[in-house]
C-alpha cells in the first residue's frame, strides 16, 4: 500500500509541476517576443541620419525614391537604407550597426522579383575591391548586377553569410554598409 502512496503522490507532484511550469514557459516566450520587437521597433524609429556619398565613379550621384517593395523593406530593416543613380547606374546602399539576417544577397531579392539569374562571379575592380556579381532578366530586360559589404575597417565581404558570421564572431566591425549597383544592359 506505500508503494501505491508514494507512486501517486510522485505523479500527482511531477503534473503539479508540468502545471506550474508551462505558463512559465509561454510567460518568457511572450517575454521574448516582445522584447525582440521592441528591439527592432527601437532600431527602425530611431535611425542615425547617414551620410551617402554624393559621388560614385567620379560621376554625381543623385537620391532615387524608393519602390514599393523598398519601402515595405526598409520599414523592417534595422538599419538605413539609399536608393541613389548617376544617369546610368542605380546604387542601392544599406547600412547597418549590428549583425542582421536581414542584410541578405541581391539575388534573393531579384529571384523575389521574378527574375532569372545567371553568370553569377566573382570580379576585382579596377580598384582592387572584390565584388560578386550576376545577370539578372526578366521580361527581355537584362540588368547586371554587383555587391559587396564593407565594414568600417574597409574589410570586404561579398558574401552576406560570411559577413554575418564574421561580424557576430568579433571578426569584423561596424557600421558596415552594402552597397549594390545595377547596371542595364
């Protein structure tokens, strides 16, 4: 009769628990949530202003609106963000003061578009910075395409992932800024 006893008593104990502990749980997963959207909406309202270049290729640069799809973008992004044209290129520059999975390559966002990417490479300028750069159609229009990240060292990546790992890993500091440029062809 003990063992009876002692067994219920143990499993009344270990569900008292479970109860007591699961709203614990689902307080700090609120917790957390909350915190993290508090975080970003921290980042998003209270940008530092940026100063963008007003020259690229010894060309003037001029401000560009942002698309739509830029707009709902950067209301998200936790960081700034610059959409500028020298009459023949389009640069879209991004700046950022901490590691994001938001900085994300410039193919995911022209295959979000619809378009079809392909000679995708590596290419040195003429100034010696490393680029990674593609084609990208869509509707018989060609455009292509180059980007980079730089941190504030002038360290390049131009691979978001090694740039996101790099920078979480203290390898790499900010501001970083990524810089993309869209040439038609």
């Amino acid at each position: 009769m003990n063992f009876l006893t002692n067994r219920f008593v143990n499993r009344v104990l270990h569900k008292t628990l479970w109860a007591a502990l699961l709203p614990l749980c689902v307080l700090w997963g609120i917790a957390q949530a909350v915190a993290e959207h508090a975080a970003v909406q921290a980042t998003t309202q209270s940008r530092p202003s940026v100063e963008w270049p007003t020259e690229w290729q010894g060309n003037p640069l001029r401000p560009l609106a942002l698309s739509e799809v830029e707009q709902r973008f950067a209301s998200h992004f936790p960081g700034t963000l610059a959409r500028l044209t020298d009459g023949r290129q389009v640069l879209v520059l991004r700046q950022v003061n901490q590691p994001t999975r938001m900085l994300h390559p410039a193919t995911d966002c022209y295959r979000g578009l619809g378009y079809h990417i392909h000679h995708e490479q590596l290419e040195v300028q003429a100034d010696q910075t490393r680029w990674r750069c593609f084609v990208a159609e869509r509707g018989g229009r060609a455009v292509r395409v180059c980007e980079r990240i730089e941190d504030a060292r002038g360290q390049g990546f131009t691979d978001a992932s090694a740039w996101y790992w790099a920078s979480v890993a203290g390898q790499s500091s900010g501001p970083w800024r990524a810089m993309t440029v869209a040439t038609p062809l």
